[in-house]
C-alpha cells in the first residue's frame, strides 16, 4: 500500500503544490510552522476522510479562498485509486473516488488506509477517554466499513437523545421520543462494543509483542472498559443489546436529573497497566510514552495482518520527542512499508535511509532540495 502523489490546492498554507513520493521513506523537512503537518494531515485525510486537527472540514481551506482541493493517487492491494476532498468554505464537503463523486463521504473511508502518529499521541495514556475512543475508531472506521456506518448512526442519534435531556424540561412533548431512542442506541450499541471488544483483545495481543521488545522486564496489559451492564463483550448482539436497554432504563431518571445521556458505548475506555499498575496514573513518562509507541506500532501490524499490506505510517515530527533509545526502537520497526516522516534536523534523511526528501518552505517545496 503506497501513497504515489498528493495534489493540493489552497489547501491550510498550500496555494498550489504537488508530491510524488518513494514507495519507502520519504522525509518531509523544514523550520516549523512551514507545512509539514499540513501535507500529513492531507495524507491522513485521503485514509480517515476528516482532518486530523479540526472537526470542521472548512477550516482546511486556504485563508481568502472559498474552497480547497486534497487529491491523491495511491496503491492497494494491487490497484490503482484515486480520492479527492473538495472542501468548502460555506456548504458541506465532496469526496470524489476514481473520478466519481460519493454520495455518503464514508463510502471512500479506508480504501487508503494509514496510521498517524503526532506528538499528541505520546499523550494518550494520559489524556481523557475520548483520546482512547477516537484512537479506536479511527482504527476501526478503515478497517470495517460497517462500523464506520454503524458509529455514524449511533452518534446521530446521541446528538438527538442530549437534545431531547437538555431541552424536555421545556418541551415535555420531547419525552415520548426519549425511549424510542435509548431502544435504538442499545441495537447499534451492541455491535459497537462487539467490534471494540475483538478489536481490543487482539490489539493487547500485539501491543504486549511490541512493548515486550522495547521494555523486556515489563508486561503491558489492557482491557476494555465499557458499560456496566454489559457482561460480556463478546457475547451475542441481541444479548449485548439487551443488557444495554436494561441499564439505560435503570438509569433514566439519573439522565433526566444530569440533562445529558449517560449510559452506552460513548462512555467507552481502555485501561491500560504496567506489571499490573496502571499506566495513566503511575507511570513514568518514559512508560507512558514506551506504551504509546507499542499502541501505534501494535495499530500497524494490525492492519498487515487484515489486509496483508502495511498501512502508509504518518509520522509527524515524533522523533524529536524521544530519546534516543525510543529513536531507535522506532526506526527499526518501520523498515516494511511507505512511511512519510516530518522533521525539523537536518541529519535526519541519512539516519533512516531516506529513499525521497522534500524541504519545505511557506507551503512550497523548495526547487533546489526537492528530489523529484
């Protein structure tokens, strides 16, 4: 799987540029605040169909311009694609597939699939459980097109049923639709936590692999942490769905008292522990950051082994936020496969084997470093 060129077009600080990359290393160069996140959130965008930075499409358009354009050409599983984001600055985004405009923008989620790791990834540990969801949907969204469809739905009906809590007290006539939704929620629901849950279990699997070859005398564990009610993750949908329901009725006057839905999937986490001590309350910042790495790189030699093809890996100036030894940990797992580095050192391109170096300056490749 292979990313072979980018176009963009006013897109963040690009008037009008393109890439052709190596199907190996390629290094993205230059001082901060160039556009060496933007071309990678351009690249994820392509895979995950959203901008990694922003929930709102339009800001990804160029300052002064009404629109902007993310085309790209890659590779997968043997065939050729191309995906295209036209964004707007006044009405909703298009996605365009091999020349065919998409009429759900999901449609083309996942064709192209990548794994993105930034500095604010080496937080995750630590930071609040909605890190930890999107971490696991953004996996899950391009690997099982149903489940992209299926959290679609749930969060649609989410935004209804807070709506319906905020603003009943006002429109009691809002309170006759309350169950119907917490019936519909608990159906996607369970299939929600059945995907997150076989997820998981595999995704500790390898995790434990790769944070054992970094850190030998230590055991990462995690389990997955969902609604109360719910026995079993594993069991059967309806089974699931039941349990969902019996927890969402149990705890209705307490949604009615706190105007807001707090029972499902949405409230999801992952508990993640060093030698049975947990990560995000006890460890050191270089665990915290050896557990983050093995979460990302466990994430890649997932998809291998769904599609047989590792996913394009984004790495966005993550080297530089670790010591050497994680330095190396990394760059000697990242031999298979494109990946598309930022950085800011100059001695970076030698130190990976770069097989293509961009540097970048004001939103353009500069001609002369340009290895094209």
């Amino acid at each position: 799987m292979k990313i072979n060129s980018i176009n963009l077009h006013n897109f963040r600080n690009y008037a009008e540029e393109r890439f052709v990359f190596a199907p190996g290393v390629n290094v993205i160069s230059g001082e901060n605040a160039q556009g060496k996140t933007n071309l990678l959130e351009a690249a994820a965008a392509l895979s995950t169909i959203k901008l990694f930075r922003t929930g709102q499409k339009k800001e990804g358009v160029r300052f002064g311009a009404a629109e902007c354009t993310i085309a790209g050409e890659f590779e997968a599983e043997n065939t050729k694609f191309s995906v295209a984001l036209r964004l707007f600055d006044k009405r909703a985004a298009e996605v365009w597939r091999n020349g065919v405009r998409m009429k759900r923008q999901g449609d083309a989620r996942g064709i192209l699939k990548t794994v993105l790791f930034c500095p604010d990834d080496l937080y995750l540990i630590r930071a609040g459980a909605s890190a930890r969801r999107r971490f696991l949907d953004t996996a899950l969204c391009q690997l099982r097109p149903n489940y992209d469809k299926i959290s679609h739905e749930y969060e649609r009906l989410l935004a209804h049923k807070n709506r319906i809590l905020r603003d009943y007290e006002e429109k009691p006539s809002l309170l006759e639709t309350l169950d119907d939704f917490s019936l519909r929620m608990a159906r996607l629901g369970a299939a929600i936590i059945r995907y997150r849950a076989y997820y998981i279990r595999k995704l500790s699997e390898k995790a434990a692999v790769v944070h054992f070859e970094a850190a030998p005398h230590e055991t990462l564990q995690i389990v997955y942490k969902t609604v109360s009610g719910v026995s079993d993750p594993f069991a059967a949908s309806e089974a699931i769905e039941q349990q969902l329901i019996d927890h969402a009725m149990s705890h209705r006057k307490f949604e009615l008292a706190a105007h807001s839905c707090l029972s499902g999937p949405h409230k999801d986490d992952m508990d993640l522990s060093i030698n049975g001590v947990s990560a995000s309350s006890f460890g050191s910042q270089g665990q915290v950051r050896t557990c983050a790495l093995a979460l990302k790189l466990a994430e890649r030699d997932m998809f291998f082994d769904d599609c047989g093809e590792y996913p394009v890996l984004l790495l966005d100036d993550v080297l530089s936020e670790l010591d050497k030894k994680r330095q190396d940990f990394v760059l000697n797992r990242i031999g298979e496969g494109q990946v598309i580095i930022t950085c800011c050192e100059d001695d970076i391109a030698e130190k990976i084997h770069a097989g293509k170096v961009f540097t970048v300056h004001a939103g353009k490749i500069m001609p002369q470093l340009a290895n094209r």
